[in-house]
C-alpha cells in the first residue's frame, strides 16, 4: 500500500502542473504535436505527417493535457476513443489487433479506450515528484471525461510496467485475452469503473482524492458511500 508520503507528492505534482480538458482545436493541434513528438521522433512507433502525430479515431475522442504551470509546456497527453457512441462506426482501436471476443461483454455506449498515452522523455523544469506522477494527473483527465459522459468502462493495450504501476495505486486493470505484439508485447485490458473506484476510495483515499478531484469528477462515488454510511448508522 501506497504511504502518506506518495500523497504529498501528488500534491506537488498539483502544484506544478495543470491537467487540462481539451476543449479547443489549438489544444487538440497541442495533443497532436506532442503525440508526433513521442512517438514518431523519440520512439520511432508512427510516421506522423507535417509534425502531427493524428488518425481517423481523434474526431470521436476526447483529448487530455498535463502542462507545466509555470512555463505552460506541454509534457503529457492522452485520449479517450468513443467509437462505441452516437454510431461512429470505427469501433476502437484496439479491435484492430486484439480477438474479436476481447470487449465483446462490454456495453459500447458507455465504454471508451485509453490511446495515444504519451510522455515526453524531456521534462525540463519540472521537480523529479512532477515529473513521476504525470501518468496518475494524466489520468485525472480521463476520470474527468469520463464523469461527464457517464461511462461505465475503459479498456485499453497497455505495456505490462504500466499495469504494475497503476495496482500499486489499487488501478485494478483486468487482462482479457493473450499479449499481443504492437511496439512490443501489449496487454489487452478493461476497468469497471464505479466498482474500481470504490476499492481505491477504500484502500487509498489520497489516491482517489486526487483522481477525482476530492469526488468532483466522480460524484455516484460519493453518493454510494454517502448512502452506505447512512445505512450503517440507521
């Protein structure tokens, strides 16, 4: 279990970066930079075009930004791929390279894949606690989103050192289906996410403080335990 020191660096991190919400096409131009920058120049994955890294999936996404307060650089992305919504029609991305049975159980309308998460390995400026935690404000977006559009599930291909850095925050990934080769060997996974976030408000509440804003972002979390609290008492 996490010790209350990861708390005060989650509150540094806060205090150094800003995660943002993409709500402008100059933010989603900003996400596409940064993407071409990873994973085209640092790590060789995609071609990329006239310094975008972008596909078909980015019109049916929702786009997270970590940038530094101080300097307003950008270091991080992520999005969320709602393909399963309002008839897209692309599905997701990882139904390219995974079995076509992997998010068959999963209710598309309200399920949305993890993509393009990416880091620059050049993160000038920013505090070694900054600099570490970037994944978990990352994902401080993504629970954003996904408050707002009352999704139920993520799923997402993920290198198995991320996996084991999101458990050790109580991010209980659940593989489905065999590791698939894409940029090395990749996980195919999915969270249930009212369920997970009640094992992390119980196991780590800083944690889930922080991932949800002190229960902003993800209010049927609060309204649960308020409920079970009451019921307890009664």
């Amino acid at each position: 279990m996490l010790q209350l020191p990861f708390a005060d660096m989650l509150n540094n991190a806060a205090d150094e970066l800003v995660v943002e919400v993409a709500t402008t096409p100059e933010q989603v131009l900003e996400a596409k930079r940064l993407r071409y920058q990873v994973y085209c120049e640092e790590r060789g994955f995609e071609p990329g075009e006239s310094g975008l890294e972008q596909d078909e999936f980015d019109a049916h996404s929702r786009h997270v930004l970590v940038r530094s307060r101080a300097s307003s650089k950008v270091y991080g992305t992520v999005r969320l791929v709602l393909s399963g919504q309002r008839g897209a029609g692309l599905g997701f991305p990882m139904e390219r390279v995974c079995e076509s049975y992997v998010l068959r159980p999963l209710p598309r309308e309200t399920t949305a894949e993890i993509s393009r998460f990416a880091i620059t390995r050049d993160r000038d400026g920013l505090s070694p606690a900054a600099a570490a935690l970037m994944r978990f404000c990352l994902i401080q977006g993504l629970v954003q989103v996904s408050g707002e559009l009352g999704l139920t599930h993520w799923c997402a291909t993920m290198e198995r050192t991320l996996l084991r850095l999101l458990r050790s925050a109580a991010i209980h990934f659940e593989a489905v289906g065999p590791l698939i080769e894409y940029h090395g060997l990749r996980q195919p996974a999915v969270w249930e996410l009212s369920g997970g976030f009640a094992r992390i408000q119980r196991q780590l509440p800083h944690v889930w403080n922080f991932l949800t804003h002190n229960g902003e972002f993800w209010k049927d979390q609060i309204t649960r335990e308020s409920i079970g609290d009451l019921t307890k008492v009664g």
